[in-house]
C-alpha cells in the first residue's frame, strides 16, 4: 500500500492537471516519483529464509516365470524436508526438520505390508560469528520414528516403536567453514540421551539402556532404565550443494563417545552414524532419489547364533555395522 505522503501528490498531481492542464507537471510528476522510491526504499528484507520439499518415491518389482524366483512387490515413501534459518549480523539461527515413512507390498507372503522406512529427525543450531569462518556453536539434533519396527517375516514381536528409540544430542563447541558448501563442528564437552520409553524394550534392555533385573521367578525387581546418558566428544560434518543446477547432494556424518562409559575400554569407541542423500532432478517435478545411512553404535548389540544338535542356539551378543538405502523414482514439490 503507498503511504499517505503519496496519496496526497498524487491527489495534488489530479488537481493540478485540472487547474493547470499540462503547466508545471513534470515538476510534480518527479515529486510524485520520489516520493514512491522513498517510500520503497523502507521496506525492510526479513532476515528470515525457508526452503521446504516433499516428494513420494515409487518402487515396483514383477515376476512371471523367472526361475532365479522372487516376490511381486510395489513400495512407497513419502519424505519431507523444511527448513527455516534467521541470519542477521553476528548471529545465524537454523532450524530443519526431515521426515520420513514408507512400507511395500509383498505378493503371496503371510505379512504383506512391510516398513521401508520410519525417520523423525529434527536439528537446530545457534551460531555466533568469530570471524568469516569460525563461530561459538550450540547445536540440538533428534532422531526418533513414526511406528514399530519387526525382523522380517516375524510381525508380531516388535524390536522399536515410537520413541524407542529416540536419540537427543546437546553439544557446545566450534563450526569452522572451510568452503561455504561444506561445515566442520567439534564439540569437546556433548550431551548424548538414548531413550526407550516402552516398558517391554526397556526391560530387555534394548538400545544400550540398562535392563530390568528380574528374581528367580521371573518377576521383575528392578525395571529397566528407560533414559541413558552419555557425555563425550561430538563430532559432524556436513556437506550440502547443487550441482549442475540438477543434483542436489547432502550428507551428514557424526561421530560421539562417552567419557564415563562404565568399560573403561570403550570409552574411545566411536558411535558414527552417516546419512545422506543425492536427489537428481530430471524435470520441475520428477526426480531420481537415493538415500541411505549407515550406523555403528557398539551399544546396540546383534544375537549370534550356532548350531548344537540341531539347534540355533545363541552365544553371543555383539555390534555389528548397519545400513540403509533406497533408491528409485519420485514425484518432488519444492518452493
């Protein structure tokens, strides 16, 4: 809207052009003009920015006759990515938010719908500007899913829920920016909090927590601890650019220990947890996807199993490298 200042010269400009026919109105006209580029002139730039994409993958799998074998199958994810940043003079504020759920469809099997993927990740980060490259940082990150997880094809047990596991990391340290794509944060003091708020998960000790003791009857004495805290080192790095004007490359890989780790030995042990994403755009709403994240937590533990008898039987428990990818073929919407 132009301000009142304006209104009024352009109410003068009418009048004279009545009064005066064409006499003097080049001097009025210019007053009229610069009065509207003073007015814009005031119009401030919010410092606050926002990107958000969503998108549906597609994955479809058919057989007729194929004696290698194989299963009928269509899947589909759905992602969403928004992000909100503040920059204004010394200090940076940025926000994301990533979610993420998908299940496919199995032909001929008895549990037929199964997850692909479940992610809940949530960041926010406060920067203080040392220099061009260097800053104070204080960083928040969580990581959780949607709904329960089961080892396929058995759908009745879960093995994680809601919440079950949910990671909470609180880290203070320094970003130094090398190149504008690319971030390194080090944090010598970060607070790391695995929860397990499910009384069954947590008793069995899932995901690291300390489990429930029971007495000789099986009746639980003491029930599991549902929150584990850890305090060590934090380590990210992030790399996020457009290349080409079409392919799109983001990754984040972390590293944390635990200085009161109650085995001194493993104190020193890194969890890493590496994810990342290559989105190739081949027109304004179609995209190739490929996601994946690999994960290292010595705390989570994988039963080992040998044959006695005839038997599977369990010797050990042990941590074992994981990963997770997907690729294929999206509809995007980005602004």
């Amino acid at each position: 809207m132009l301000k009142s200042k304006t209104i009024i010269v352009i109410i003068i400009l009418f009048l004279s052009k009545v009064a005066f026919g064409n006499k003097n109105i080049d001097n009025i006209t210019f007053l009229m003009q610069d009065s509207i580029i003073a007015s814009d002139s005031t119009k401030k730039v919010s410092p606050w920015k926002h990107s958000f994409n969503a998108g549906v993958t597609f994955n479809q799998y058919s057989y007729t006759n194929w004696a290698a074998g194989g299963n009928n199958s269509i899947a589909g994810t759905a992602l969403l990515d928004y992000k909100l940043s503040c920059e204004k003079e010394v200090l940076t504020f940025t926000n994301a938010i990533s979610l993420g759920y998908g299940q496919m469809l199995l032909a001929g099997v008895d549990a037929p719908l199964r997850k692909t993927e479940d992610k809940i990740n949530f960041y926010s980060q406060l920067n203080y500007k040392l220099n061009k490259r260097l800053s104070y940082s204080l960083l928040l990150d969580f990581k959780s899913q949607f709904y329960n997880g089961y080892t396929y094809p058995n759908d009745s047990v879960y093995i994680s829920t809601f919440f079950a596991p949910a990671y909470l990391t609180i880290s203070w340290g320094l970003q130094f920016v090398p190149v504008k794509p690319l971030s390194l944060f080090l944090s010598p003091l970060s607070g790391k909090f695995t929860f397990v708020l499910d009384d069954k998960l947590a008793n069995n000790g899932s995901f690291g927590v300390t489990p429930a003791v029971y007495d000789e009857f099986g009746a639980i004495i003491t029930p599991g601890k549902k929150i584990r805290p850890e305090i060590g080192f934090n380590f990210v790095f992030k790399y996020s650019q457009t290349l080409a004007k079409k392919i799109d490359v983001t990754t984040k890989l972390e590293f944390h220990n635990n200085y009161l780790d109650e085995r001194e030995s493993n104190r020193w042990n890194f969890d890493i947890d590496w994810e990342g994403k290559i989105i190739f755009s081949i027109t304004k709403f179609f995209s190739t996807n490929f996601f994946w994240r690999l994960v290292y937590d010595d705390d989570i533990k994988f039963p080992i199993y040998e044959e006695v008898d005839g038997e599977n039987v369990k010797i050990k428990d042990v941590a074992k490298l994981q990963f997770h990818e997907n690729f294929g073929l999206g509809f995007k919407f980005s602004f």
